[in-house]
C-alpha cells in the first residue's frame, strides 16, 4: 500500500470512528440498534466513501432520532 493510500485509509476510519460518536450522541447508544433491518449500523457505516462519511456527519446536525437515520437514505437499504 502507497502511503497516500494508508494515509487516506487511517482518514476514512478516523471519519468513520467521528461519525459512529456523533451518531451516539444524537440517538443512543449504538450497540443497542446494530441488529436492525440495514445490517448493523457500524458495517454499514464502514462502507461509506469519504464523501458518504461527510454528508452523514452533515446530515446528523439535523438529526433527532434513529427514524431521522433510517429514513435519510444516506446509507443505502436502509
């Protein structure tokens, strides 16, 4: 792997690692939900592109409950 390739991969899951503590924040604990209908909530955080991470972190300022999640269509299946 190409440093600029580690360097982007240890980004992503620094981003990834922000936006799963911003989702707690807005809605509860995690652990409680990732056996819902998308999956797990972190695995399919995981998947994101950089950009998909990014408009997550945007959208969770609007956020009020885990329905607000699911229904935002960001993660695709949900």
């Amino acid at each position: 792997m190409e440093v600029a390739e580690q360097r982007s991969a240890e980004e992503r899951k620094d981003d990834q690692s922000l936006v799963l503590l911003l989702l707690e924040q807005r809605v509860g604990q995690l652990s409680q939900i990732e056996s819902d209908a998308c999956g797990g909530l972190r695995l399919r955080i995981s998947t994101l592109s950089l950009e998909g991470l990014e408009a997550l972190a945007l959208a969770l300022l609007d956020f009020s409950s885990m329905a607000d999640f699911t229904t935002g269509g960001i993660i695709a299946g949900c």
